[in-house]
C-alpha cells in the first residue's frame, strides 16, 4: 500500500491532473466527490492496474511500425530502424521505461517498472497466472544486468585506447540521455563514465569526461545499440504478450462473484465491464476498463524472434 505524504506531494500531483480534460477530471473523483489531490493511497490491485497500463502504453509507443521497419520474416529476423531519429526516440523512451515511476504516484522509494512487474509475478492480483509476464521481465532484467567488455575502443579527444567493461543498462541509460539533453545537463552521466573508465582501469578526469561524450555516444549509440536494437525489442514485445495473455486469464476467471461494479466500455459498442471489489478509486476503474478494451483483440505488433547472431557479441 502506496501512502501520499506531504500537502507538497498532493498539490504536485494535482498541479498535473487539473491540466487534464473537465471530462476526465469528474472521473478521477470518488462517489463523494472527493478530489483526486486529497485522496491518500492505492490498494494493491489498484497499484497493478496503474503499472499494467502505463508498461503497456511504454511499450506501445516504443515497439510499433512508426519506429520499426515492418519485418519480412518473424523468425530469426532483425528488426531495422525507419531513421535515426527513430532509432534515438526509441533509445529516450527506453530510459524512461528503465527508470523509476515518479515517487509522487508511487510513494518515496519506487522501483523501475520491471521491479514493480516482478512484484506483480510474486502477488498477481488480477489473476492467479502471471508465469506469462514473469519469463520475459526476468530475461530481460538478466540481459540488462550482464557486464560486457568491449575491446579496444579508441577515444581520439583523449587519445586513450580502453577495453570498455561495462554493464548493458548503463549505456542503454547513458546514450539515451545523450540522446535527450545538451551535455550542460549531463553531470550525473559524465560521473558514470568516469566511473566506467576507472572500473576498466583506465581513470579519467571530470573534463576528460565530458571530451569523450560524443565519441561514446557514436561507439554505444549508433554502433553497439543499434546491434541491440533488434533483441530489445524483442524482451518489450515479449512482455507486452505476456501482459496480454495475463490479462486474458484474468478476464476468463472473473465471474462476477467479487465484483461490485459496472463501468461502461469506452468503444463505440455498447457495454458494461465489472471491475474487481477492492479497486474502488475511480482513476484505477478507468485504466482497468482501458485494459479490458485492449485485451478484446492480440497486439497489433507480432510476435518475433531475433536472429541469433545478435547475441554473440558486446
């Protein structure tokens, strides 16, 4: 259970949902006409419907054929940027999905998403069945985590040559950043690489660190993720079939027995969809009716495999 703490913290929050549709705004209310700000805490199922939604909207406009050419084969492919202005809006939207939920929403101490999606495996509450979510999050959390050494990488405005170690969510984390910001704002990534360059046993200075920037970029964005581009698609698309199959097992069990409420669909097909006892705030109500519509048909995005050969290497 997730608890507001602060006025601060209440007011941050509805300075965002009061720029919301009036539409929307006399949804986010409770039957008392509470108002969204002064609301102090999800339930648990609640906390899961909001994490499910917002993975799934990450990935939606992460994976998609606006930034991915369409594939001539499913099998053992490689998937290719349209440009590299995709390909670093792909890179921007993957740190946002590798980082940590604003602590507003979620309390002080918030994980990233594939942490709150590993809670979910340990104590679904939408269905009993999640083993469909927990096999991809867990491959890719791996894959993420593994340190991997690239040889003799040549930074010519240091005139250093290094065998990069390095683990794979940092420079995802880094480029994407890059990708982002004017290098005024990256600090915090300058220190990153330092550190980078003093765990390969090769120090470097903070404004050494800042010279190399453009050429780490070049060597970890436009080469080595580009390598990558392809499985990494493949671990989102794979969770976000595995979030659709869990949500279809909790479909198909809901009987109406633990139901206490009807919301009417958001389709142009008239429709009601119970929504679970214990998810009573009217924002939590809304993303479960959301989710329910989304399950009615498979991703649009297929299921693919990526040719092997992309996992030789960095």
């Amino acid at each position: 259970m997730v608890i507001f703490v602060g006025e601060e913290r209440r007011q941050l929050i509805w300075h965002f949902f009061k720029k919301l549709p009036s539409c929307l705004l006399d949804l986010i209310t409770y039957k008392n006409k509470t108002p969204f700000h002064e609301i102090t805490e999800f339930e648990e199922i609640e906390q899961e419907i909001i994490i499910l939604r917002s993975v799934l909207d990450m990935i939606n406009e992460m994976v998609n054929y606006s930034v991915f050419e369409k594939p001539c084969e499913l099998i053992d492919t490689n998937l290719m940027f349209k440009t590299d202005y995709t390909q670093r809006i792909f890179n921007i939207l993957l740190v946002d999905f590798l980082s940590n939920p604003g602590k507003e929403i979620f309390g002080k101490r918030p994980v990233s998403y594939l942490g709150y999606l590993r809670r979910i495996c340990k104590n679904p509450k939408l269905s009993t069945q999640c083993n469909s979510i927990e096999m991809p999050i867990e491959q890719f959390r791996k894959w993420l985590e593994k340190e991997v050494e690239i040889k003799d990488v040549w930074f010519s405005s240091i005139s250093i040559s290094v065998n990069i170690r390095i683990k794979r969510v940092d420079f995802l984390k880094i480029c994407g950043n890059i990708s982002k910001h004017n290098f005024t704002r990256l600090d915090q990534d300058v220190k990153k690489v330092e550190s980078i360059f003093k765990n390969s046993k090769c120090p470097i200075n903070r404004q050494q660190g800042y010279m190399v920037l453009p050429e780490f970029y070049e060597w970890f964005h436009d080469n080595i993720f580009n390598y990558h581009a392809s499985k990494i698609a493949e671990f989102l698309n794979n969770i976000r079939w595995g979030i659709f199959k869990y949500l279809q097992v909790a479909q198909s069990q809901s009987d109406g027995s633990e139901r206490i409420g009807r919301i009417p669909t958001l389709s142009s097909v008239p429709g009601f969809f119970d929504y679970p006892e214990s998810c009573r705030n009217p924002l939590a109500q809304h993303m479960y009716v959301t989710l329910m519509e989304e399950v009615k048909d498979e991703p649009y995005f297929p299921k693919f495999t990526t040719n092997p050969i992309f996992d030789k290497r960095y």
